[in-house]
C-alpha cells in the first residue's frame, strides 16, 4: 500500500505518479506483444494471459495519465491487429484505446497498489475489453462475436490472477521517487 | 469549442483516437484493401524479437531436456540395457535352437537315407578332462543299445568309435587321438592304410609306401578292415604328404568338425551304408552327391620331393565316380 499524491490530478491529491527508466514502457509493451505471438504458437492456453492487454492496464494505472495510457493502448492494439492475418488494423486498437484511457481514469481515482484491487480491476477491464472488442467486431466487421461466455469468464479470472504476479515484477522496474 | 477541448483534453483526444481507428477500419472494410505498411513496419519491428524468443526457447528447452529433465533417463537406461541383454539371450536362443533345428535334420535325412543301418542319435554332452586325449562323452548309452567299439559317425563323416558304455552315457574315442586306429583306403586308387591319430587336430594316415602316388585333395574312406567302421564312410582329405622311411607321412583333414561336434549317430551294427538314389543326406557315405565340407588349403605343406597336386584336386567329391560302389576298384 502506497501512501502518496498525484500532482497531476488535483482532486485525488494523495495518489502517486509512478516513473519508470527511460525506454521500460517501451521495452516491456514491445516484450509481451512479442511474447503473446510466439507463444501463440504453441496453442490456445496462450489466450488465458493477453499479456498486451495485461501490460495496458499495468502502464495505464501505475502512470495515470488517461493520454499516454489511451496512446499506450492504441499503439499496442495497431501492432496486435498488424501482426494479425485476419484482423483489420484498428480493432484491437479501438479496443486498447478504450482500455488504456479507463485504466489510466481509475488509477488516478482508487488505489491499485493492492493484489485484490489490482484483481478485480483486470477482471473488470478485461470485460470491458471483450465488449469493446465484440461491439466493435459485430458493427463494423459483422462478426457474431460474443460479449459474454463461461470461457471468457475463467480466461478473466485466469489473466486477472495472472496479472496480480506479474504486477508485481513490473513494480520493480520503477524508478525511486 | 476550443475551450471545451483543452478542459477536455484527454476525452477530446480519445475520441480522436477512435474515430480515426473506427475510419482506418471502415476504409479497410470498404476497399476491401489492408493497410500493408503498418504490418510491415510491425512485422520489422516484432520478427527479431520473435527469433531471438525463438532461438532462446529453443535453447532453454534443449538444455532443460538434454540436462535438467534426465530424472528418468537413468532407469530407462538400466531398464532397456535389461531389454536388450534380455532380446540378445533370446536371440542366441533362436539361433542356437536353429542351429540344431538344421543338425538334427541333417541328422534325420541321413536316417531317412538309411533305413536299414540300425543307428541311434546322440548328442555329446562333454569331452575328456584330459587334454592330451580325445574322446567325448554322448547321453545315449547301454540302455539305448550301445556297446563298446561301434562307430560314430556324423552326416560329414566319421567320427570315432564307443570305448566305453554305461547305462546312460557312452564315451568316444576320436579318430583324432593317438590311440585311434581306422583302416581306410583312397577313394580312387583304393590304396589301403591305417589312419592313426596324432593327438593333434589332424590324424596321419599311416603304412602308404612311397612308391604309391599321392594327390592333394584326395579322399580318404572307410576299408572296413578294423571291423569297427562299415566299408566306404567318408573320412577326410589329403592335406600334405612328404615321404618318409618307410612309409610316405600323409596328414589328413577329418570330413567331420570333431572340435565342434554336438549331434552324433551311433551304428549299431557294421553293416555296409547303401544310400538311396537321389539322397542328399550328407557326404559320410561314398555315392552321395553332396559336397564335402572339407577344403584342400591354398599352400599346403607338401615336401619338396613330393609329387606334383594333381590338376584339380580341390573339391572332394566322391560321387559320380568310380567309386559309388565301396568295393568297386579295389586293389
């Protein structure tokens, strides 16, 4: 639990502004896209850790700054949707946009130091992911994709675990404040 | 408006990022075209570090199932050594097992061959403690009607004769030892003599005067005259020969492998051999056409005052010759 303020946002005055060394954020994003597609090769499970997704949330609350953390997003959906062959570029950018910018909106407003809370918020956005992502898909592209089923249930709750530990790790690569 | 934007700024520009995602999209859907120099530039970007993933994965799983993950390699190991010491026994098995599969039908189609000959199958069962002798011991004995000096034979040739009998067992002396003697005689000249053994390998035959020629290669049978062998069994070949005072030194090579004997006939009586037409069971009897097993060697030990080999001597053959019939040409 951290005890700090945010002088960005000056109605959550007690939230703290994590920085990271020069290049982390792009090191890391660049890391789990080429993590999730090599080990997309080896199977499904791979899908029960969006790691891209997971490092969204991560960047997006740990900085809290809605713009960097939309354009984190965005830049990270583009190059998902790029090394797609059957995805058009754009709708995991939409999708990671809107991830992004919640992600860095809520972190300015609640703590998200904590393994639970930092649970339950990946659990929620990774919904909120699939819904961005399904709407998207079934409007502009015609898919019938569902919002909703028993597997992306225990995919949420799988990344949500997953993303409590890997959390952890990326805390230390933040700089001291 | 303007001022609306900057109080909003990040709304603003999430808006800005969407709609241009959501044009981007509706361009591609409506061209149906791709947008190929953003995957381009993101293949360019993600490939090395796919390789470098892939080439360090690769690595880390070699090391980790050529090193780490050995736990059971070792009783594997211990388990398919057990396998194959287990396969290679059952294998000499198999092969001994056929081995004597194809003796005893040797042995069998010699019996077909002579069914008037009373003989009885044995197998040696050891040999002579003593090595300056050379005599085996066979499981058949009194009981299966053997009795001292009768001859033992094989479907290549002699062997020796019963020296002593017990109820069960029988031993034999080899045509080999020093204390054998066989009357024997030349398949084409029907010179007689006495094959005595040596105590080595190879027995002599003995009492040939040098007067009388001798080839390379020439076959040896049975005379009949020690009582003991029928007339006309196969013997062996003439290896060397060099004169002597007073009679020629003649070393022979025995027609049966008498250092690696298992299955014998015993005959149960001297009765001449008279093999059917046609019969193909084995070379012990002169008048059967199949070949010898024996081979003259290539540079035998002939003395330098003996006669020349004659022109072909090698393969000892002693069917389809004058000699079919044993007392045919007899001196």
């Amino acid at each position: 639990m951290s005890y700090t303020f945010n002088s960005g946002m000056q109605s959550e005055s007690n939230i703290e502004v994590h920085k990271y060394y020069g290049g982390v954020v792009t090191v890391v994003a660049l890391l789990a896209i080429v993590i999730q597609a090599f080990l997309h090769r080896y199977g499904r499970w791979s899908e029960f850790a969006d790691l891209p997704l997971l490092v969204t949330i991560y960047f997006g609350v740990s900085r809290r700054n809605p713009v960097s953390g939309m354009l984190l997003g965005a830049i990270i959906g583009i190059a998902q949707d790029a090394l797609s062959h059957d995805n058009p570029i754009g709708l995991y950018g939409i999708a990671k946009t809107v991830v992004g910018y919640v992600a860095s909106s809520v972190g300015a407003r609640i703590d998200t130091e904590h393994p639970a809370s930092r649970f339950a918020l990946v659990f929620v956005l990774f919904h909120v992911h699939q819904g961005v992502l399904a709407f998207t898909e079934r409007v502009l592209l015609n898919r019938p994709t569902p919002y909703f089923t028993v597997h992306l249930l225990i995919v949420s709750l799988v990344s949500a675990a997953s993303a409590v530990v890997l959390f952890s790790l990326l805390d230390r690569l933040r700089r001291p404040s | 408006m303007p001022e609306i934007l900057t109080r909003h700024r990040p709304l603003a520009l999430l808006a800005a990022l969407l709609i241009a995602q959501i044009l981007l999209l509706a361009f591609q859907i409506k061209r149906h075209s791709d947008v190929r120099l953003i995957r381009y530039w993101a293949s360019e970007i993600i490939t090395p570090g796919e390789k470098a993933a892939s080439w360090a994965f690769s690595g880390i799983g070699g090391i980790w199932h050529g090193y780490i993950d050995l736990r059971g390699a070792h009783s594997e190991n211990v388990r398919l050594r057990q396998e194959v010491g287990q396969l290679e026994l059952r294998n000499q098995e198999l092969e001994n097992t056929a081995a004597q599969a194809k003796r005893l039908s040797l042995l069998l189609d010699f019996r077909e061959a002579h069914r008037e000959a009373r003989m009885v199958a044995a197998q040696v069962i050891g040999g002579s403690a003593d090595l300056s002798s050379h005599t085996v011991f066979i499981n058949k004995g009194e009981r299966s009607g053997i009795r001292r000096d009768q001859a033992v034979i094989t479907p290549d040739g002699i062997v020796g004769k019963v020296v002593e009998v017990s109820p069960d067992t029988a031993q034999v002396l080899l045509i080999n030892d020093r204390n054998s003697g066989v009357g024997a005689l030349f398949a084409d000249t029907r010179t007689q003599g006495v094959l005595k053994g040596t105590g080595d390998p190879q027995p002599v035959l003995a009492y040939v005067t040098n007067d009388e020629k001798v080839h390379l290669g020439e076959v040896l049978l049975t005379s009949g005259e020690d009582r003991i062998f029928p007339k006309g069994l196969l013997i062996g070949i003439v290896t060397s020969f060099k004169p002597g005072y007073p009679f020629q030194t003649i070393n022979v090579q025995t027609a049966a492998r008498l250092d690696r004997l298992e299955d014998v006939l015993v005959l149960l009586s001297q009765e001449e051999l008279h093999p059917k037409a046609n019969s193909s069971a084995g070379n012990v009897v002169v008048g059967l056409p199949a070949e010898p097993k024996v081979e003259v060697p290539k540079t035998p030990q002939v003395a330098a005052a003996a006669p020349a080999p004659s022109p072909s001597p090698a393969p000892m053959n002693p069917g389809g010759n004058k000699s079919a019939s044993p007392s045919a040409g007899r001196p």
